[in-house]
C-alpha cells in the first residue's frame, strides 16, 4: 500500500488549484476552496493552513477531494 506523503495546507491548496480550484474565503487558519462547473454545480472543500497536515485529516482531504476529481488523478499527488 502506497505511503501518504507530508504535505502543508498551502501544498494542498496548490494541488487542488491544478484541478480548477479557487480560494473564495478564508476563518482563521481554515481556508474555502471552490469549484463552480460549467453546469454551474459548485464544488466547495476546506483546507487548514497548517505547516504540517495530520495523517488523518489529509486522509479526509483526500476522501472529500475524491468526490469530485477521480481518485487515480489525486494519489500521485498524495501518496508516494
């Protein structure tokens, strides 16, 4: 099974920006990403802007992110 890497909440941001995601808002350390398509479905996830991401809750990034955007796209960036 693949190791989940070390990522901060601003590498997060920028991974999730190359899939068409923006920052609209941000309360305290917590910073809103979102998506609107072309059918005008918004997509919204939030990403903490710690140095570094705890195991689970980069996990639970990875699992809301999924929702949205296949999940063989994303693992290269989240796991080794």
């Amino acid at each position: 099974m693949p190791k989940l890497r070390v990522l901060s909440g601003r590498e997060v941001i920028k991974i999730l920006s190359k899939f068409g995601f923006e920052v609209v808002s941000q309360k305290g350390s917590h910073v809103k990403l979102r998506r609107v398509l072309p059918d005008g479905t918004k997509q919204t996830l939030t990403v903490p802007l710690h140095e570094e991401l705890d195991k689970g809750t980069l996990k639970a990034i990875f699992k809301q992110a999924s929702r949205y955007i296949p999940e063989e796209e994303l693992k290269q960036y989240f796991y080794r």
